[in-house]
C-alpha cells in the first residue's frame, strides 16, 4: 500500500501522495445530478459523486475529472480553482455562496472524504486487525476547533465498536480530525486514562446526530463504501410505487413503444443459447443523462447459465438499447451482490411496452458504472414494479414532470 502524506496549509498539497484505496472509493463513485447537498443522505455520499447544484451531466462530469485529478495527482486547492472557474465559465453556471468558499467545500470535502474512506480499507484489513484491533481517534489542528471533537482526542476503541459507525472522521464540514490504528496496550493504557470506552454519545434533537457532529455526518464513510452490510435507503432516497398517471403524468396518454423483436422468440423459447447471445443488443449507447452504457452478452450468459432463468424475458432482450437512450424513468439506488455482500450504487431504466391484447410491458435494465448487467420484465395492464421503481428518480427533471 502507498502511503498518505498530510500537509498542513490550505493551499498546499493535502495528500502528497494518494494511495489505492482512497483512488479506488472515489472511482467507483456513480454521478448523480441533485439540486441540493442533502439529495444523497450520509452512506448515499460514499457511492454517489454530487456537486449541490449540478444538474447537468456535462457539468457534473467535469467537476468529477477535477475532483478526480486533485486526489490522484496531488492539486492543490489553487490550481483546483483553476479547473473551478474554467468550469463554472464553460457551462455558465450559477452557484450559492462565493468562489473562495464554494471551490474550497467542494475540494476539501472530497479529499477528506476519499482520505477517511481509503485509511478505513487499510485499518480494517484482517492482516492490519491480527495485530492492531484497535483505533485512536486524534483531533485535528483546525484553526477553530470544535470543543467535543478535541475532547475525544486519543479515545482508543476496538475497530468494530458501534462508537465508530457514527464518529468516525470527518465528523463535519472542515473536519480535520483523523483516526490511527492501535494495539492492545495502546488501548489498556487509555482505559487507565479514562479513553478506552465509548464516550456518550447523546442525540442532538436539532440535527438527529450526536451532539458534535454536523447534520448528515454521523455514519461511517469508510463501511458505507467498503462494508459488507447492507445499505439502507434513506433520506432522498424513496418509493414511489405504482405507476398511477395522477403521480406521473410526464407519462404518455397511451402507453406505446414498438412491439419487441420476436424472429428469435421461438429459438429462445427452445433453450437455444446461440440465439440468446445473438438476442442481444451489444454496444455502447449513450443515456438521457449524456453517460456511455455498454451492453455485452454477458446478460445471456447469465440468463443460460440456470435453466429456471428462462422465463420469457428474454425475447425483449433486443430492445435494451432502446430503454437505455429512450427511457421514461432513470433512478438511481443500491444493489448488494448476495455472493460478495459488495453493495454498488446502480443506475436503473425503465421503459413501458405496449405488447397487444392490452396488456403491457414494463422493462428495467440495470447498470453499475456504465456497464448494463440486468434486465427484468414487469407484465401488468398497469406495471408498478413496487419494489422495483424505487431509489431517487433523476430522469425526468422535475420541472420536466
């Protein structure tokens, strides 16, 4: 592993030399377009790559290059406002608050972020826990310091203390603070001291959060993007249920789309795999929001691979490049693969089919990080997908509903 250098000053270097897993956190990040910082909600940061404000695909995308260059080749917060004005002129866009600190909340959060998420891989590792087991919260050198935050300085817990899925750094915007690893002794020598046990934690009822942390601060940046355990959905992130026309009437006033190609439907029907791989559509297709997705055969591999898998989908396989370019709806949600426990942000399309005899077809195709790597069908006279259609909706916009 390559190791992180801190430096002090604001304008100088933050991490002189990034290291793999903090690289690896922000990459596999999914830009969401929001209107406002707390569209994605505590965990939803560490897999969505936001700028409050940044609608636009082509804005977010080259605030993401920006982002991505200042933690992977060491830019410092000057020279990323260099990319911050270029950007802001480009695209024309209006922002809150002023340049200085806008472009600095933008770089700092992120450098920390991805800094804390990374050093959480690495503390965590079962060869690093066979010898350390413990962590050790430091306070940083803020010029203002928060109070509470000083107060737990040198607090030493064992790595899987509950303490930590809430206090775990940053703990707020500007935080500086940071956490080590630590041994046994390390950890006896602070219970001596009155720091080896959990200070309290009481709940601020102003921000939901204990007392000390910034509103939608309090979780744990490194488990939200490395754990194994599931993510919930919450705060922005909904259900909306069925797909009632009182609820969105962006919809057409009749469900209509070409009739899927079924030359194949019979030859798939038989179990024919030759015919499943050709069924498929594969390419790169460019989406609503201005994002490349490629479709590979991998879809049907996965479809032949179990016989219970051959359901009747898969004669709507060739129409996923059409979901894909002309959806009715994009959300945006997690997914959690049951064999790794992994959870990935996922961006997910939903189309509706008329399929004759008044019957329709609601199709999804899911994507993580632009690589298209499911597909179901939802048949109903009126497809809700319940479950299904759930997440945060980013196409259409809202003052396109």
């Amino acid at each position: 592993m390559r190791s992180a250098m801190a430096i002090d000053p604001a304008l100088s270097i933050v991490f002189k030399l990034p290291f793999q897993e903090q690289e690896s956190f922000f990459k596999n990040k999914l830009n969401i377009p929001t209107a406002r910082w707390d569209d994605l909600w505590k965990g939803q940061h560490a897999r969505g790559f936001m700028i409050a404000g940044a609608m636009k695909a082509d804005l977010l995308a080259d605030f993401r290059t920006a982002v991505d260059k200042a933690i992977s080749d060491g830019v410092t917060l000057r020279d990323f406002r260099k990319d911050f004005d270029r950007i802001v002129a480009k695209h024309g866009w209006s922002y809150n608050g002023s340049r200085n600190w806008r472009s600095e909340v933008i770089y700092s959060t992120n450098i920390r972020t991805s800094y804390a998420a990374g050093r959480w891989a690495q503390l965590t590792d079962p060869d690093m826990l066979k010898f350390y087991g413990y962590l050790v919260y430091r306070h940083g050198d803020s010029i203002h310091p928060r109070p509470l935050h000083r107060s737990w300085d040198g607090t030493t817990l064992p790595a899987n203390d509950p303490w930590w899925d809430s206090h775990y750094v940053p703990n707020g915007w500007g935080c500086k603070c940071k956490v080590f690893a630590a041994g046994k002794d390390e950890w006896q020598a602070a219970r001596k001291n009155g720091k080896g046990e959990a200070p309290p934690s009481p709940i601020d009822p102003k921000t939901g959060e204990p007392v000390g942390i910034d509103k939608g601060w309090g979780y744990n940046v490194g488990k939200a993007a490395f754990g194994k355990s599931w993510i919930q959905e919450t705060g922005k992130f909904i259900e909306l249920g069925p797909w009632r026309r009182a609820e969105y009437p962006f919809l057409p006033k009749k469900l209509t789309g070409e009739r899927p190609p079924v030359e194949l439907g019979e030859r798939i029907r038989k179990g024919d795999v030759q015919a499943l791989r050709t069924a498929v559509p594969e390419g790169i297709y460019r989406d609503k929001m201005g994002d490349s997705v490629s479709v590979t055969t991998a879809i049907a591999d996965h479809i032949a691979g179990d016989e219970q898998r051959w359901d009747g989908r898969e004669q709507y396989l060739p129409l996923i490049p059409d979901i894909l370019e002309n959806p009715q709806e994009i959300w945006v949600g997690f997914m959690q693969f049951v064999d790794s426990g992994r959870v990935y942000l996922r961006r997910r399309y939903v189309k509706a089919y008329d399929v004759g005899k008044g019957r329709v077809a609601g199709i999804v195709a899911d994507t993580i990080k632009g690589q298209t790597i499911a597909f179901d069908v939802i048949r109903s006279e009126n497809p809700s997908g319940g479950r299904l259609r759930s997440g945060r909706l980013i196409y259409p916009e809202p003052e396109e509903r």
